[in-house]
C-alpha cells in the first residue's frame, strides 16, 4: 500500500539555525520556511535527491510539537511520511488492521497542499508515521 519515502521530519529549536546548518554545512537546497497554522509549526523542506527532509518548529505553546520539544529540547526525529495513491482508502485499510489514524481520523491538507494523516506511534514500532497522497 504505502509507496515511496516522502521525507523525514526532524523538529528543531532553532529553525534558522537548522537551516544554516543544512544548507550552509551540509550543502543542501533549502525552502522558504512556510507557516502552516493548522497544524502548529512552520516547516523548511530540505531537497535530496531521493528524499525530503522536513525540518518543523511550533508556532506557540500549544503546537504538538512544542511538547516534543519539551521532551526533547535539543530537537529529534518526529515523523516519517509515505505517499500513498488514495488516502480515503489507505485510511480505512488502517482502520480494518486496527491501526489508529490520530485527530479527528479524516485527512487535513498538508504542507505540500495533499491530503494527510498521521498513525498512532504505538501502533507502528513507536514512530508516528504520516499517510500523503501522492
């Protein structure tokens, strides 16, 4: 069902500081950042050339990912996202196998302006895992 390896979420304390060291150390093309109110963070992708690494930071206290910063001040892996062809059908695919979609369990629009939806980490090796339509 999932195809390929959208990219991998890092959330980080200092976005700008995060982007440097990607695109000034490591040598990599960088996004804008891009303010996603929805979900609570603004996002940087970082292009490679098989892959996408999203580099998040909160918008405020309340963003989910402020309490994993909370948890993990200096920053961590958060997520990894895989494309999947239906959304709607991946989803209930999930629901059957007893996996558990978080939030309100109906796709959001993502960063990349495609249908998503994140996995319980319990369910999946302790990573979240999120679900775009490719």
């Amino acid at each position: 069902m999932i195809g390929r390896l959208n990219h991998i979420a890092i959330v980080v304390p200092d976005l700008d500081a995060a982007t440097a060291l990607y695109r000034d150390t490591l040598g990599a093309q960088v996004s804008e950042p891009l303010r996603l109110d929805e979900h609570g963070v603004t996002t940087v992708f970082v292009d490679l050339a098989n892959t996408r690494i999203e580099l998040l930071h909160p918008l405020g206290a309340n963003s989910p990912v402020a309490r994993f910063l909370e948890k993990h001040p200096t920053g961590g892996m958060h997520h990894v996202c895989y494309e999947v062809e239906d959304i709607s059908e991946a989803k209930n695919q999930m629901i059957l196998n007893g996996a558990r979609v978080l939030g309100s369990g109906e796709p959001t629009i993502g960063a990349h302006g495609k249908p998503v939806l994140f996995l319980h980490p319990a369910d999946f090796c302790g990573t979240l895992i999120e679900l775009e339509q490719a």
